[in-house]
C-alpha cells in the first residue's frame, strides 16, 4: 500500500500535499512530516518506513458552553481535562518506540522520556498499531513552561489512544481502561454528561481549574468522533502573558482571540461588576507587566529569550542541542549541572523580532502608523 | 496649470494615482479625492475646481520621548496640544469656504460649523491661497465621541496654516499670531524648546494632559518642517476602549500599537509597581468592560452602533444624514428634538461584523483556530 492509500487521498491530491512535507530524519532513519494546516490531511502527519502517523486532530472550541455544547453535540459526552503542555504521539516504528511532537517532528528528549517513562514494550506489544496521544506536563520541559501541576520534572498524561495510521480513536471508556491497565497516567476524567447536563456542569469545573490556574476542558462524544474544547481564564491570560513577554513574535490573532475568549467567559459566568473588574485587572497584568519588563530588560542591554529547563541523561541532552540547532534555533546556556548522573540544563532559545524592535523603539526609531 | 504639474507629480505619477482617487460631489460640484495612503501624494488631497487641497499629513510618532525627540530634531520645537477630535482643512474654492475632512470629503456639517464658528471671510480674504487646519472637539460632532473638552457642543481648534494647493505650512509662531489676530480658537502651545529642554519637558506635560484624559502632544520645528506626536496613557486606554465597543470592527493591529505604546511608557515613565499595576488595570478595564457590554447587548437582542450627536440647524442636520446615505452608512436615528430653532439628533452609525460575529459565538457557533 502506498503513502497516498494510506492517507486515504488520491494520487493526485497526495502530490499537491507532497509539496508542504518537510524532509527530516531522526538517528538516521529518514522521514517527512506536515508541518502546517491543511484541508485534506491533519498537520503532523509523519510518512516514515512506509507507514504513517496520524497528525493529532485540532480540537475545535466555543467561545459560549451554553450555546456550543448542544450545538457540537446531540448523544452522551465525555469531559476531562485540557492539560497545558506540549502534545506528543508515541508509536513503534519497525520497533523503535518514537516520540512525535505536535507538527511531527521526532524530538530526542521526548523520544527518550516517553520510553523511560511509560511502558512503551508492553503496551505496544498489545497494541502494535496504534499511538499513544498525550500531554507532556511539568517544569522541566523544552517546550512549555507551566507550573502549575504537580510534576517536580516532567510527566505524561495520556488523552487519546488512536490508529496511528487512519487515526481513528479508541472510545473514551475504552482507551481510559487501557491506560489504567497498562498503568499509564491519563488525564483526569470529570464525568459523563448528557449534553445538557453538561451545560449545568462545565462552567463548575471550568471555575475549580482555573482556580488552580489549570488550563480547561475537552469535551467529546464517547467514540471519540467529535471534540470540543473550553479554556479557563488561567489559561487565556497565561497566553497573553507569555506573548506580551515576546509581543512582536507573537501574531496579533493570537492575542486578540484570547482577549475576546475572556470577553464571552465574563458574560456567559455572569459576573458581578467587581468580579468583572477583577478579570479586567488580571487581563491588563497579563498585557503590561511581562511587556514592561522585557522592554527593561532589553533596555538594561539584556536580550531576552525563552527560558526552558531539560533534566536528563546527558547524552539526551545533547541529542536535544543538537536537533534544536538542526532546526536552525539559536540557544545559549543559563546554566548546567550534574544531577545524580543527570545533566540539569536551563538554556534560551533566541527570538528575534522582540529585541530587534525594542531596541529600535529605545533608540528613538518613528513610527508611521 | 495642470493637476500633475499642482502636485509636483510627473504626467506618468499622476495617472498612477488617479486610479485610486474616488469620485465625488458637493452641491453639484464636482471633486475628487485620494481616501487611502499612497507614497508620492498626502492621503486625502482632494482635485476640485482646477485647482488642490492638500491632504494633512500623517504626523510621525516616537513610543520613546527621551530617544524620540532628538532623533527626529536638531533644532528649536514648539510643543503644542493634540487634539482628540477630527481633522478637518477649511480652505476657499471659487468663493464657497469648504470642510473637508480627514480623507478629502467635503462635509455639509463641518462646512457649515466652520463657517458659522470662524471668521472664514475675513481670513480668506487675506490667505486666499491657504488653508485652515484644525480639529473639530466636543462632544456633539458626527465622527468622534471625547467629552475631556470644555466645550458644550463643538468647537474648532486651528493647529496649522498650510497653503492649500503645495502643503507647505506657516511657520508654528506666524501662524499663531495670525489666528490671534482673526480671531480663530486655536489649539494650547506649551513652550518652544531646545530638543534637550523636550526631552525634559514634555513628559510632564504628558503627565498633566493625561490627568486630564486629554489626548498628547505634537512636537515641530518652527518652520513646521519637522513633526512628532506622542499621546497619553487616557488617549491609548480611549482608543482601546472604542475599539473593544467593536472587537470585530477595528484591527488587531489599530488595538496592538496601542497597547506596545503603554509599554514604552511605563517603562520610559519609570513607574513604581503600583503605578504600573494601576495603569495596567486601567488597560484591562478599558478592554474588558465595554467588550462584556456590547456582548451583553447584543445578547439581550439589540443591535450595537457608534453613537453620535450633531446640533444644527435642520438643513444642516437633513444634508448631514443625506451625506452618511451617500456614503453608503446605514443610520438609524435615536432621539430628535428642536431645541431653539436647532435640530438634536442622536442617531447610531450601523456596524456589521461585531454585531454578526458577537451573535454567531452567543448562539453556539463552534471556532477551529
């Protein structure tokens, strides 16, 4: 069977696609992956030794739960929780267990903390055709920076269990049987709701995670056909936080969807005129002072970065460096220790834009705007 | 004399831009004008009886006072006042003194307020070749709300002296003391500096323009050559709130500048924490709550608009709303009294896509993003 069969594409349309596949290889074993969205095929996607895996489906999201979970649904649901972190597929190719990061890239260090971390032997013993879909958690991680969970490093959440090929899920239930089977950690499980039980329901657990500063939900029918997320408030100033630390690398759609999301969640919960205030206040904190205080740093002669943490063997550390300056990033060390045989390594990933522009802004550049 | 030759554009240039200039007329006199920015010719040049008006130029901005100023001057500046209103030229074209506003269109409103409000016969009869540049204030005008005036109805304020058909400007003290002496309310003057003198100078000026939620400053040399503006935290916070009353409406980029402004700000302001946490508060007010109200509204089954109010006589106030029909606005009248003689019209200015966006979310619409 070929990659386009397998896609379930026409020749034609896999040639079109063809053309958006980027050329990777890991440890020497060549593939390529979709970086981006299109129509016809889920970014992700990896072709590698004549097989495929699925990229993971985006999740569509309603701005209103009120309106949005009878409108994306008509049978019972599932709700667990949204983790924020960064999602990976695991699957065993030609019986190397690979790690897959979110655009289908295989990452060194996720590769080796999924191995180590699960029972990747036994499960894929089982399960030989299918991935294992889920959130990589925790401080110590190349990616993300979220801490708010209870991980000292780093940990695995399974949310999906699906064909890695055709990437068709396994029922919630099911999937949620198989990792506590297999003893893997799965995210956390609210109930199951008719649609408009879920309506009474949702807006509760959204208020307990944000409360914890967690990120939201994900709702989806019990065969796992139909998805629909929600985020908490947390999670949407957290964005805008993160992209006003970096305000020019950061599109101004993604901060202006974020504000409009706390707009509908203020309304939708009812709030109180001084609850209201009390949002618009963490809004304007989230937007002000991590700007500020990258302006000040870059205007001190610093530049900034984004600041991660990595604990590992050192060789995976290294195996790390080496595929980020494969992807052409620019990284300087913070800091690097020795661990009980581990190598602690906090590093910065250079962004561009932000100092450029700043620094232009203090020295005077006019704007004509 | 030609139009390209009025223009200092070559035949070739010409013929260029006149694919983008809009047809248009005004009391069966002809005109056109140039509505949107192009390189060679000022946006809002207007080609009207053999001869131009001039389009104002779009006056360049520093997000830095202390690098701005001198970056862009090395000689003597007047500071003076900047205005929150709307734009408008007032120049004399075969006998009949005309408005125009900031795009080139002549206004019925503003051509009969300018004449009524200023001594335009006498002026022009001494400046037949110039043009009167200003800002139309207060609360009662078609084009922009800000009630941080005292000014009962609507009022001009002169800011430049410009010969209509080059743009070339009086110098800052000429022109001050010829609206003196006619008689024209003309915007504050704030001192005239050395750049260095500025530099120290204008952010407390800034400062005390800002407790009055009035709107900045614009900086140039004497001769006019040379400008800079530089606005408040209230002016940004104004902008940003509007521009939330209509999340849909106004571009990401219009709410995005603002807010990097009040970066630079604080930080050049070097605030203390709790006067940065204050101004941030103030930014998440002025995005949150009008955002949630208009969402509210709408949710409540109205239907959100920009709100103005004119007073005028009745013609005026008929030519007014004949002018926005012309223009394709949809106008839908709210209150509409006599008050000694005069027409006082409220009436709301249709915008679309908040509205059907807004409705879309509240009733379940689903986003993929």
């Amino acid at each position: 069977m070929e990659y386009h069969d397998k896609l379930g594409l026409s020749r034609e349309k896999f040639e079109e696609i063809s053309e958006y596949l980027h050329e990777n290889s890991y440890e020497g074993r060549a593939y390529r992956h979709l970086p981006g969205y299109r129509k016809s095929v889920e970014k992700g996607t990896v072709l590698i030794d004549d097989t495929v895996v699925r990229g993971f489906p985006k999740i569509p999201r309603c701005l209103v739960l009120d309106a949005g979970i009878p409108q994306q649904f008509d049978e019972s649901i599932a709700v667990e929780e949204k983790l924020n972190g960064y999602n990976v597929r695991v699957a065993r190719i030609e019986g190397d267990v690979l790690g897959f990061t979110r655009s289908g890239i295989v990452c060194p260090f996720t590769t080796h903390k999924v191995r180590s971390l699960l029972p990747v032997d036994r499960f894929f013993d089982h399960h030989p055709d299918r991935m294992l879909c889920g959130e990589m958690i925790g401080p110590e991680n190349p990616y993300t920076v979220e801490e708010c969970y209870d991980v000292d490093s780093i940990a695995f959440r399974a949310f999906d269990i699906r064909d890695h090929v055709s990437g068709e899920p396994l029922p919630v239930l099911d999937r949620r049987e198989i990792c506590e089977e297999f003893d893997i950690p799965q995210t956390e499980l609210f109930g199951t709701y008719e649609p408009a039980e879920a309506v009474e329901s949702t807006p509760e657990i959204v208020r307990e995670l944000d409360a914890e500063r967690r990120e939201g939900i994900v709702m989806q029918t019990l065969s796992g056909s139909q998805q629909l997320k929600y985020t908490t408030s947390a999670a949407n100033q957290g964005d805008l936080a993160f992209a006003f630390t970096f305000p020019f690398d950061y599109g101004r759609e993604f901060s202006f969807r974020r504000l409009i999301r706390e707009g509908f969640q203020s309304v939708e919960f009812e709030e109180s005129a001084s609850r209201r205030r009390e949002r618009a206040h963490g809004l304007g904190e989230s937007l002000l002072l991590p700007m500020t205080e990258s302006i000040e740093q870059i205007e001190s002669g610093e530049r900034i970065g984004e600041q991660h943490t990595v604990r590992a063997e050192p060789r995976v550390v290294d195996a790390l460096l080496e595929h980020f300056r494969d992807q052409g990033l620019t990284i300087s060390i913070e800091t690097d220790r020795r661990i009980e045989g581990e190598r602690l390594l906090t590093f910065t990933k250079r962004i561009q834009r932000t100092n450029d522009k700043t620094e232009a802004y203090l020295n005077g550049t006019i704007v004509k705007e």
